[in-house]
C-alpha cells in the first residue's frame, strides 16, 4: 500500500536508520528487558488493573448498587485495565528508545560539546576543613 506507514509490532529489535552510526542499534530496543527491574516492568499493568477494578467498585457504590452486584464486570474491567497498562508500558519504552536515539544522534554528529570531562583527584576538589574544638 503506497502512503501508509508500516508498523513494526513484532517487539524484535528494529534495524538503525540509513546514515546513523551503527552503535546506536543499542538504543532501538531491549529485547532481553534487561535495563529494569521485574518490579518496575509490572508496575504499569497491575497498577492500572487494580485502578481499573476499584473504579468498577466505586461506580456500583455511586449507582447505589451491592457491591458483589456485576461481578463479571469487575473482573472484565480489572483485566482491561491490566491490557491498558501493558500498552501504556509499551507506549513509554517506544518512545523513550526514539528519544535516546535522536540525542544519541546529536551527540555524534556535535561531539565538540560532549568532551570528556577532566579527572581530578578528591584533594584538589575538597576545601581545606579544621575543625573547631
């Protein structure tokens, strides 16, 4: 199909762009999911679920309606919200790898402005200190 944009949605790491420095293949994803903890890659979804599952609770509260009442909407409800939680996560990783990429790119092509900075030892950096007795 002419003009429309394809997708990748394999979640396999994406080829770099023409013209960049290979190098920057490390910034266009993380299949092995090894930059983050377990904890922090599950906060989205269970987050969202759990959110998801109280509003389902507080909206039969507020309609004046038993609580057990629709149990298979709170249910349906707390594993939509845990889908909408993993595409939120998803969304974030996508975007945080473009974004690491185009400042990777500015880096290569201004290395003037990202000098390594210069060492020094711990004496030249601390100010002479006597204590007072």
């Amino acid at each position: 199909m002419a003009g429309k944009s394809e997708v990748d949605t394999s979640g396999s790491v994406l080829e770099p762009p023409p013209g960049l420095d290979p190098i920057c293949y490390l910034f266009l994803g993380d299949p092995e999911n090894k930059t983050f903890s377990e904890l922090e890659r599950m906060w989205m979804p269970v987050s969202c679920a759990v959110a998801f599952g109280i509003c389902s609770l507080v909206a039969n509260k507020g309609s004046s309606v038993p609580l057990r009442s629709g149990m298979h909407k709170h249910v349906l409800w707390t594993i939509f919200g845990s889908g909408f939680g993993e595409g939120a996560w998803r969304l974030k990783q996508k975007m945080d790898s473009e974004k690491d990429l185009q400042y990777f790119h500015y880096m290569t092509l201004h290395p003037e402005d990202f000098k390594a900075p210069e060492r020094k030892k711990w004496a030249e950096v601390m100010r002479p200190w006597i204590p007072f007795r």
